[in-house]
C-alpha cells in the first residue's frame, strides 16, 4: 500500500502528468484499498 501510495503521489503531483496515468495510479490505489480493507477483516 504504501509503495503505491508513493508512486500514485509521485504521478498525480507532477505538473506533466497524463490523464492516462493519473487514471491508471487512481485504479490502482483503489485496488490496494480494497484489498487492504479485505485483509483487516479477516483478521477480526
């Protein structure tokens, strides 16, 4: 998470950056956030 999280940053705050990357870095933190959510509650 916290890999993606730094490079979705990276990416998003750039001045040249694509909407095609911003959208590809938003997918995947989305991903991540589910799959982390997805861990926390089996370890209920």
């Amino acid at each position: 998470m916290q890999k993606k999280l730094k490079k979705s940053k990276k990416i998003l705050y750039s001045i040249t950056a694509k909407q095609k990357s911003i959208d590809k870095s938003n997918a995947s933190l989305k991903k991540a956030i589910k799959k982390l959510k997805k861990v926390k509650k089996y370890k209920k």
